[in-house]
C-alpha cells in the first residue's frame, strides 16, 4: 500500500493521474491512506454513457445506439435507442419516431413516440404524436396532441391484435359459387 511517508516514492504524489482521466478528490479516512471521493464525472461514468446532439448541430436520418442521448439540436427522421433513454433539451427539436425504454420532453416533438418504460413531458415540452408506453407524465403548462396507449407490462401487443380483428366471413364452396 502506498503511503506519502514513505522513501522512495517521492515521484509519485497523490493529484498525479493518468493523461486524459479526470482526477478525484482524495479524502483522508484515518492514519495515512487516501482514498477516492466520488464525483458527479466518476458517477456519470458509472451509470453509462451518454451521447450529445449540441445546439447547432442539424441531423437528417436514422439515428440508433445503445446510450443516454440528449437532443439539445435539430434531428429529423427517426430516433431508435431500444433499452434507453432519450432527452431532447429545452433548445431540441424532433421530427422524428422515437423508439427507447424512457423519453423526457423538455423541447419540441413532432413525431410518435414507442417507450417501453416512460413518458414524461415536461412544462416547457411540447409533444404533437400519438404515445405507446406503460407509463405517461405530463406536466402543467406542456403542450401534448395525440393519441395515447398505455401498455400494461409483459403485454404481447401481437396478441392483442389477434384478439381484436374480426374474423374473417367463411368461403363459400365452389358449387355454390356456380349456381349464382
């Protein structure tokens, strides 16, 4: 274990860090070791990685992946991060089918959204779609036209589907056709 009493580690102090990492504040427990205090940057790494469409950025097309993205730009298309969630900032402006586990609102929708967890819409929000998700939030003061589903969890929307078409009329045999 390595202790700042020590000979010979005179080179190696307690800030150096690796180029590139972001360093953490060190917090004494006791005698004389240090160890890590977590950060809002060391958390963040923990918890998953999140992408960022910035202010001036304008996408045109599909976009998929499999982290956190906050849209703070323009996107147009389609927006399809199965098993994540999906932010578009107050500055953000969708024009797109949204597909992830989770979307808050805080900035303009145009399009349908597919969550398989949530919806929340924020007061500053405005969302013109219709919504499938087991879960929908709407603030007072969000702007929301559309059609909402609310999905029960472990529902097989195929099966439903089964469920709710009308049968079709039995054929009629050839002879019968023929005497007609």
């Amino acid at each position: 274990m390595w202790k700042p009493n020590q000979p010979g580690n005179s080179s190696l102090t307690p800030s150096s860090s690796a180029p590139g990492r972001p360093q953490l504040p060190s917090v004494t427990t006791g005698g004389d070791v240090q160890t890590p205090r977590p950060t809002a940057t060391a958390s963040a790494a923990t918890t998953g990685e999140q992408a960022t469409i910035g202010k001036s950025l304008v996408i045109k097309g599909e976009i998929s992946g499999s982290e956190t993205l906050y849209i703070d730009g323009q996107v147009e298309g389609s927006v399809n991060m199965a098993g994540n969630r999906v932010i578009v900032g107050r500055n953000g402006s969708v024009a797109a089918n949204i597909a992830a586990r989770e979307v808050v609102v805080l900035g303009k929708v145009r399009g349908n959204i597919n969550a398989s967890d949530r919806v929340d819409v924020r007061s500053e929000g405005s969302l013109t779609g219709d919504v499938v998700a087991q879960r929908i939030s709407i603030e007072d003061g969000a702007y929301f036209k559309g059609g909402i589903d609310i999905r029960k969890p472990g529902a097989n929307p195929g099966r439903e589907q089964e469920r709710l078409q009308v049968p079709a009329a039995p054929a009629m045999p050839p002879q019968a056709v023929a005497t007609m």
